[in-house]
C-alpha cells in the first residue's frame, strides 16, 4: 500500500525497515461502523484496517466526513464497531482505558480546576496517592512548559497553552498510544505551528505511540512517519504512505521539492480531480451596472 509515486532512496528505506522490526502497539482489524438514520443504513467505515508500532507517528487524513473522528472514537472506547476487533498491545479494547491517552480538538479541561490539578486528574482516578499525584503532575507540566502556570486557571491560558496542558494531562497515565483529534485545528496559524514543534519535541522524549487526526495536509507531512488516508462513501483506505521526508523535520522542509510532492500526492488522493460542476445558482444583479469584477 504504499506509493511508488514518492520519492525515496536508501535512508528512507532503512527508517521503515527499523520501525516494522518494532513491536505492533495497535492492531486495527476489519473495522466497520455503520448508522441508521431515517429507516437507511450508512456505513462510516468498511473494513479498515492497518497496524501502528511502537512510538511510531501515524496521521490519518480524509475527506470531510470520511469518518476519522469515529475511527478514533472507536479506538478509544467511546463509541462501538458494528464488526471488526482492535487490540491494543494484542488485547482487544472494549471500552476506554488509562493505557489510551485522548487530545480533542475542543477544550475538555475541567475549567473549575488549576492547571496542577487538571494534570493530577487521571492519576488521582487511578488511586495514585496526592503527593505521588501532584509530584508526577508537575513533571508533565514541566515537560509541556508551563511550570510558571501551574497554579492558572484554564480561563487565564491561551488556546495553544490549554492544548498543552489537555496533552500533560493525557500523558500523566502513561498510555501506550496517544490518540489525537484534530487538537489544533481550533488553533491560529502562529500556534498551531508552535504547537506541532512542541508535540515533535514531547514525542521525542516520551516513549509513546501517537495516532493524530488531521484534515491539514502539511501538518500531516511535517508530523507523521506514516499517513493514513481514507476515501468516503464509504470510508475505506485508500493508501498508507511511507512519508520520504527526512527526520528530524524543520518548517524550512515545506519548501523541499520531496516535502511538495508528498503533499501533492496527497492532495490527488483526497481531492481528486473531477469535472467541473455545470450547475449555477440564479443570483440576482444587485450592483450598480459598469463596476463588473471578475
């Protein structure tokens, strides 16, 4: 599945070799959700199904209601599969779990409590004891940089620095796999471009697997070892890409022509080209005659 189409040589195939040698943390199998709406079924997704290794980076892009918030959903334990079975570390997941971290792209922190203490949430709902909690809190609040905020409420940070702290939080469990939602799509361009340099740096230095849901092409290119691409109408895969683009990454690669032809590659799968569309609304004149633009 992977697409001849790309550019490659030696290095990039020594990186994937390394990585297939790693243990698989989650195995998807045969996914299918389907819904009923109105009396009419509708499959979101049919027969997905792919592999992630150990601390390896996949994103997962489609179109517009391909599905991919339900797939992540599913691998979390929020929501069930019609058929089809997900193991985590080869233990199949029936509901959710401290071995699954989740990042949503909505603020999810608990507004009535500090930032120390929306990190010590999770550990204090698995039995950690305060001080143990409060310790290992202030370690992750540390690593995301926000040690100076630790006693803020979410009401007094910036966008990018509740997403910071939402991943502290996630992370505190120690979950075998990230799972990430769009987290900075809600973002301005400034701190989303921040926030994926931290989140390169965070996965650098913290042995964990991430799954991250985009619909930003180079976001995807700049962050994953592997993209997942799904088709709608069904959802189903449409490729799983190798990504050629060296590591470690730097916003200066989006001009590279192998960083290009991978987002144009992506681009042609996600956004085929088709016919244009012949039909035209009847929009009325309602401008002064002789000030025509095109």
């Amino acid at each position: 599945m992977n697409s001849q189409y790309l550019p490659q040589n030696q290095d990039v195939a020594t990186r994937f070799a390394k990585l297939k040698d790693r243990p698989v943390v989650l195995d998807v199998r045969n996914l299918t959700k389907g819904f009923s709406s109105g009396g009419n079924q509708h499959t979101a997704l049919d027969r997905i199904s792919f592999q992630v290794f150990r601390r390896e980076f996949m994103c997962v892009l489609g179109p517009s209601g391909c599905g991919k918030s339900t797939l992540i959903r599913i691998i979390a334990g929020l929501d069930t599969p019609t058929s089809g079975e997900i193991l985590l570390d080869g233990n199949q997941v029936q509901g959710p779990g401290s071995d699954r971290g989740m990042v949503f792209q909505s603020y999810t922190l608990f507004p009535w409590l500090t930032v120390k203490k929306n990190v010590m949430f999770g550990l204090r709902m698995s039995g950690q004891s305060l001080s143990v909690a409060e310790s290992e809190a202030l370690e992750w609040i540390d690593l995301v940089g926000l040690k100076k905020f630790k006693n803020s409420y979410p009401h007094q940070l910036s966008g990018g620095m509740k997403q910071r702290v939402a991943i502290a939080r996630a992370l505190a469990n120690r979950p075998r796999i990230l799972l990430m939602d769009e987290p900075f799509g809600a973002l301005d361009a400034q701190s989303r471009a921040q926030m994926q340099a931290y989140l390169l740096d965070i996965w650098k230095n913290v042995d964990v697997t991430i799954l991250f849901i985009t619909h930003d092409l180079d976001e995807a290119v700049y962050l994953s070892d592997r993209i997942l691409v799904l088709g709608t109408n069904p959802s189903r895969v449409s490729e799983l890409i190798e990504n050629p683009v060296p590591r470690p990454r730097n916003r200066a690669q989006f001009t590279s022509a192998t960083f290009r032809a991978t987002h144009h590659h992506l681009e042609e799968l996600i956004h085929p080209p088709c016919a244009e569309v012949q039909e035209r609304f009847p929009i009325p004149r309602m401008t002064t005659i002789g000030d025509d633009v095109e």
